[in-house]
C-alpha cells in the first residue's frame, strides 16, 4: 500500500491530464499501481486504504461476543466452537477477536472513600515456615488496615481456624483501641460459610463476636481485589519487606512482622502525604466493651459410649444422641454440647489428651451404675446371708482354678434363686474343703450334702487341696471380716 502523499500526488497530476505511463515513471512505482489507485479514487476512495478479506470468524462473530460477554475465556470460547467439525478459526484468531471485543469495553472500577472509622479491612498473607517442635510449619499474617489513615496491624498465625481469625482482630482492636464501624473480609472461611445454591453466610461465632463489638460485617465479592484494595497493598507491603528472609523460630518472625509494621505506620504514605500514625487519630470512637470470650465450634459423631471427642479428649452426652452429629463449642474453660442450637451437655474442659469425663445420669438407668459402685453392692447382697457364702466369696477371689467372671455371676444366680440358709450351708461346706467351684457347690445343694458334719470325711483320703488357696481361718472369723451378726 502506497502512503498517502503519493496517493494525493497520483490524483494531483492525474487532474493536469498527465498521461498514466509518465506518471509511473516520474514516481517510481508500477503503471498497473497508478491505474488501480485512479480506480479507488474514481469509486470515491479518499485515502489509499486496502481492502481487507473478510475473516472466516466474521459468521461466528455474535456468538463469541455473546459468550465473552458472558465472562467466558478465549480458550473455552474456542472449545466450545471448535465442537462443529466445520468450523474453520485456530484457537490464535478467535483469542485476537475476543482481545479486541474487552478493549472496546473494558472494565470500569469506581473510586472509592472512607470516612474516618467507617472500615477496617482484613486478610491473610502466607508468611515463611518456622521451625516448630523439629517440624516446619506454615504461618500466615492476619492484616487489618484502616483505609482512610492507612494504619494496619498484624498479627503471625500458625492456621486459620476461627478461635485464631477471631483473637487476632480482637487484639487488633483493642490495641489500636478503635472500633470500625464495619468489617470487610473477602471469601475467608473463617468468617464466611457457602451453604446451598451457593449463597453464603456468616460463620455464627464471627457473626456473634462483631455484634459484641457493635461492627458490621461485610463480606465482598469473591474473587474481586479491587473491594478491599487497601489490604490487598498492605499484605503485599508486608511480604515485600520479609521476602527472601528465614526465620529460626515464631518468635523472631513475629519480632519481624511487628519491626515492619511499624516502619510502615510511620512513614509517608503515598496517596495522603501523611503518616498513618498521624492520621489515626482521627479513627478512634466509643468505648470497649468486655473482652469477646473466643471459641472453636466443631462437629462430632456421638459414639456408642456415649461419649465425643473433642480436642484429643472425651466428654459424656445423654444416651439418647448415640449416633447423632452435633456440634461442640470449646472455650478456654468449657465444652459445650449443642443439638439444633439447643444444649445438651456441659463440661469443664480437660487438660492434657486423653482425659474422659463422664457424667453418669447420661447413660441409661440400668447403666448408671459404676463397677465399683457394682461391685459394693454385690458384696452387700453377700454380707447379707451369712459367713459361708462370705468364706466362699474370698474364695472365688483369690482360685485361678475358673475363670472369676463366670464363678461369680453363678453364685449370684444361686443367691437370687436359692435357699440362703441352705446356701449359706453349702458354701461352708465347700470353703471347708476347699473346693470353690459353683458345679461343686450346685451338687452340695442338690444332695443336700451341707446336712452332714464336717468330719464325716475324717477317715477317708484327704482331698487334694487346690493349687492356689488355703483356708486358713475358721469360719467364725469370716462373719468378723464381713461384719455379719
């Protein structure tokens, strides 16, 4: 394409009724250049423009606006055309036209104001791994700054659960001793929770905690750094300042963080031409209230003892929620047990792990009941009838003949359905021979064999005496042991 001097000196001799050929020569350029260029300008052509061919996108140019308005990428733009086995554009082309729509409409963001004491805008920042009980952990740095004095604080967090979010912008506040009138956040989960059809919701406990302080939480739109661009800079400030550096513990990083928190406080800030400590002043409002007593709220299956675990410990709810999930607020003081907002159990909270406690009325009745409490009552049941049943007790207790479970829960059965005054004989019986066996204590029943004197077996062999007990009391002193009358 020929500039547009040319084209203009091309129509000026042209009008002079300069011949076509001398025209070429004069200027250098092919006869068939003048010719086609006499054409445009006799077509009304003002300027040597060329025609362009028309783009194999030109057909599909409404869809691929209709979905780059939509916010669809070039890249999916061309996978979802690309489908039609006819269409015929690269992926390059269709990513050219799409840069070419957004420059025509690009996006617009509004400038935005803060009055004194109206916002603080808070976010994490991923700081560098310390050291921590022989581990490398990752740290984050909560940051809040006022946007009208630019002042910020920042505290150095090892996760970003609710009880660490909600402490560090407690002790932001208090220190700073000022009260915003509203709390800006983004999509942080410890302040904001998705629920269905991905409508979002405050986190009960941030919700609660900024209804003690009298602010307004204010969650912005996800994914979009320009709503809270004040610390959006001030996270990226911060970082700036520690990159590259490593820290030998928590301790110097957070030293560290509030060596240049600080600085940045009292130096000049760009935009205001003042330092944010100067301007601050202006932010301060009301009057503190009591301390916001901070929490962790979890869920946990109840299992079928009747127990939950929460904070490597294990704490009693009512047997009727066996099987149920449901949700646990811990404090520095107490567990609490709520099922559908409603509390069921209440515990002062253990130290250390491992650590059970346990309130018998949550079990059912017939399990209330201690094995000691258990056991108390057996041996009560058993001073009742008399010293044999007492001497053959002690018996049981100390044979490793049969196992002891199953020796008591027979003696218990006789109790419950014998004869005691005869029972009581028998077991005189058989704790005088030796013999603590509930079989051989069935037969001394049966035949009625307590009936006959102790020494009608003087003249026979002696009985082979068990392994592992001796009598060596009378049987009078068993009635002492027991207290028996």
């Amino acid at each position: 394409m020929i500039p547009v001097s040319l084209f203009d000196t091309i129509s000026h001799w042209h009008g002079q009724q300069m011949p076509i050929r001398q025209i070429a020569r004069r200027l250098d350029v092919d006869v068939k250049t003048v010719r086609r260029h006499l054409r445009k300008q006799a077509a009304g052509a003002t300027a040597p423009a060329r025609s362009a061919p028309i783009s194999k996108l030109a057909p599909y140019h409404q869809r691929v606006a209709e979905l780059a308005e939509a916010g669809r990428t070039a890249w999916s733009i061309h996978t979802e055309l690309a489908e039609d086995p006819e269409f015929p554009c690269s992926y390059e082309l269709v990513k050219r036209h799409v840069r070419e729509i957004r420059n025509q409409h690009p996006k617009v963001y509004e400038r935005l104001e803060h009055p004194a004491g109206a916002e603080v805008q808070i976010d994490f920042g991923e700081l560098a791994r310390v050291g921590i009980d022989g581990r490398m952990v990752r740290t984050w740095a909560l940051v809040g700054i006022w946007p009208h004095s630019r002042y910020r604080f920042s505290f150095v967090v090892t996760d970003q659960t609710v009880p660490a979010f909600l402490t560090a912008i407690q002790d932001g506040i208090r220190a700073c001793e000022s009260i915003p009138e509203q709390l800006t956040l983004d999509n942080l989960s410890s302040g904001v929770v998705r629920d269905q059809f991905h409508m979002r919701a405050y986190q009960r406990d941030f919700a609660a905690f900024c209804a003690h302080y009298g602010m307004m939480p204010n969650a912005v739109r996800p994914r979009t750094p320009t709503d809270k661009g004040s610390v959006e800079n001030g996270v990226k400030a911060l970082k700036n300042g520690l990159c590259g550096r490593s820290f030998a513990s928590l301790e110097a990083l957070r030293i560290a963080v509030a060596v240049r928190t600080a600085a940045l406080n009292e130096r000049v800030h760009s935009v205001t031409q003042r330092r944010p400590i100067d301007l601050f002043l202006n932010e301060r409002r009301g009057q503190m209230p009591e301390v916001y007593p901070i929490a962790l709220w979890v869920e946990a299956k109840v299992r079928r003892d009747c127990h939950v675990q929460a904070q490597y410990n294990y704490y009693s709810v009512p047997h009727r929620f066996v099987g149920k999930t449901i949700t646990i607020r811990i404090d520095a003081e107490y567990i609490s047990i709520f099922d559908d907002f409603v509390e069921i159990a209440r515990h002062r909270r253990a130290n250390g792990r491992g650590v059970t406690t346990t309130d018998r009325s949550h079990y059912p009745k017939e399990k209330r009941a201690t094995w000691q409490e258990r056991q108390a009552e057996r041996l009560l049941r058993i001073r009742a009838i008399g010293p044999g049943v007492a001497a053959f007790w002690h018996g049981l207790h100390a044979s490793r003949d049969h196992v002891h479970s199953d020796q008591v829960r027979g003696l218990l059965r006789l109790i419950d359905a014998g004869n005691h005054t005869d029972l009581d004989r028998a077991c005189a019986r058989a704790a005088h021979f030796g013999n603590f066996s509930i079989p051989a204590l069935e037969r001394i029943i049966e035949k009625r064999l307590f009936e006959l004197p102790l020494d009608d077996l003087l003249g026979a062999p002696s009985p082979t005496p068990a392994s592992t007990i001796a009598l060596v009391r009378p049987l009078e002193a068993y009635a002492e042991i027991i207290g028996a009358r």
